[in-house]
C-alpha cells in the first residue's frame, strides 16, 4: 500500500560522492547535460533530501533519463539511479532505481528546484 508524501527510498549512511553521468539519447533535448560529480557536504545533503523526499508513481512508467547518477558510499558500496530533472522549474523531478526500473519516484518541485539550482548552474 502507498502512502502519500512516503518514500521507500532511503539514502545510506556514509554517503562519500553522487556522480551525474549524462545519457545519450537522439529524443532528448538535453544539451544542457553535463557529466558532473558532487562530494561536497551541502551538495549530499541536498541530494539525500531530494532523493528521500521523493513519491512513489503509480503504474508503469514510460520515460527517457538524463542521466545515470551512483551513489558511492564510504564502505564501496554503491546504488545507481536513473535521474531526470529538465532545466524546467515548473516540472517535478523523477528518479528510478536502476536495479527495479518499473518503480519511478517524483521528486518534488520545491526538492528539484534545488537540486535545479546545482545541476544547471
């Protein structure tokens, strides 16, 4: 059962980096979209909050990524993402486990403007 404003994505402890790697794709738009890595403090903590703030999408999904991006972790461990944002502040964001593709999540407009205002920059 869902539950609204509930994630079951859930960022581990000793987050080390987020890489952005951009996806090649002839129907995307995405000139905007540049490889990018983040292991700065404020950046995780933006990215964790995003990430675990995100609503489970109902049904199956029909969407293209920007990027795939990994969360390493400290202990080597890593989970890997496939991650769209668009350079458009009115949309949500949508994040989808690379390991479970069918279950999207949205990230909130407010949580993707500021991830918007990292990405973009």
């Amino acid at each position: 059962m869902l539950c609204a404003g509930c994630s079951d994505l859930k960022v581990g402890h000793g987050l080390k980096s987020i890489a952005l790697d951009c996806v090649e794709s002839p129907s995307l738009s995405n000139r905007d979209c540049k490889n990018q890595f983040y292991d700065d403090d404020q950046t995780l903590k933006k990215f964790k909050a995003a990430i675990e703030k995100a609503n489970r999408i109902p049904g199956a999904l029909d969407y293209q990524s920007e990027y795939t991006m990994t969360l390493a972790y400290k202990n080597g461990n890593q989970s890997v993402f496939y991650f769209s944002l668009t350079s458009n502040r009115d949309y949500n964001g949508l994040i989808v486990e690379q390991s479970n593709s069918e279950n999207g999540y949205s990230i909130p407009k407010d949580k993707a403007n500021e991830l918007r205002d990292i990405v973009y920059r």
